[in-house]
C-alpha cells in the first residue's frame, strides 16, 4: 500500500490501491462521495478486490491518524475492517447467473 499512496494513477503499474488511494484523496480533497466500482463474472476477485479497497482505506486513515489528524480517522479504519462480515455476505449473494448452492449454506 506504501507504493501507491499520494501517487498520481499511472505512475506506478496498475493495482488496486492506486484506484482506492485516488478515491480516497478525492474525497477529502472535495468532500464529495466516492465510489468504486467492481464488477466481473463469477470467480473474477470481485470479493477479493473490495477487501484490497479496505485494507488500503484502513492503512491509510490509520496512517493519518498517527499523523495527528482527528479521531475520526482511526474510527473509519475500524468501521471499514468490521464491514468484511457483510461483504461476504453480499459477495455469496444467489444471482440469476450464479445459482451455485455449493457457495451457501446448506
């Protein structure tokens, strides 16, 4: 994650963190919402790829924290880690292409 953050998109090879540090930046820069999008066929890291997304926003809001900024961003880096719960959740979701019983509980 150190690699990508405060590094403009393409400056670095493609990843994920540039994409979650961009946003991220953005949204503090602006103050507007920020959403990434992730989307792809069954089996293409979707789940995966959110869980880099947080990983990343809980470095970085953990980083800022250290950096003296307010309190509220070590509290954001703790909501983001304990959101994975309901991201599994949706990630396991039935869908009309993905009726795979093998991923629910049974």
């Amino acid at each position: 994650t150190k690699r990508y953050r405060e590094k403009p998109i393409g400056s670095e090879p493609p990843h994920i963190y540039a994409i979650a540090d961009r946003m991220y930046r953005l949204l503090l820069s602006s103050g507007d919402s920020q959403a990434i999008i992730v989307s792809g066929p069954s089996g293409a890291g979707k789940t995966e790829t959110c869980k880099l997304v947080l990983k990343h926003l809980a470095y970085v809001t953990k980083h800022l924290s250290e950096a003296g900024m307010s309190k509220s961003s070590m509290e954001l880096g703790a909501l983001l880690v304990m959101t994975n719960p309901l991201l599994e959740a949706f990630g396991n979701a039935e869908t009309n292409l993905n009726r795979n019983s093998s991923r629910f509980g049974k």
